[in-house]
C-alpha cells in the first residue's frame, strides 16, 4: 500500500536525520516507525488487562482477613494443613 501524507519541513528534517543516522532512506524509516507503533499498540490491551486485574486483585485483599494463627499462604503450603 502506498500513502501520502503531508508534514512540517521541521518534522521531515526531523525524519531525514533519523534515517540517515539508521542509514535507512525517509520512506524505510518511516515504515519501520509504523511498525514498531502497531506492534506497540498490540501489545497495550494485554498490559491494560494485566494491569485491571493487578488492581481488582489488591480489592479482594482489602477485603480478606488475617489467619487468626498468622499462618500464610506459604505456610499452609508447605505443611499441608487446610
């Protein structure tokens, strides 16, 4: 797919110097920066669902009350009691 799109002569500076520093060509450059930001962008709804259920997790255990003998998750682990 071929595109047109119309920037400021400061961003085309901009994009040219990044892309000779990459040694790439502006049109290279410029599809390699459309990319990585779809990739990126992919990537943001699982980090936005890690984090949603990061903070639903820290609710319930505001809500869960001590082991009255102060045993801990580990603790019931490691000696099997229940």
């Amino acid at each position: 797919m071929s595109q047109t799109i119309e920037l400021s002569d400061e961003s085309a500076a901009l994009l040219k110097r990044q892309a000779a520093a990459h040694g790439l060509s502006v049109d290279s450059w410029v599809e390699t920066l459309a990319r990585e930001k779809a990739r990126t962008d992919d990537v943001q709804p699982d980090r936005q669902k890690a984090q949603a259920a990061a903070a639903r997790l820290l609710q319930i255990q505001k809500r869960v009350k001590p082991d009255p003998e102060g045993w801990t998750t580990r603790d019931y682990i490691e000696h099997g009691r229940r």
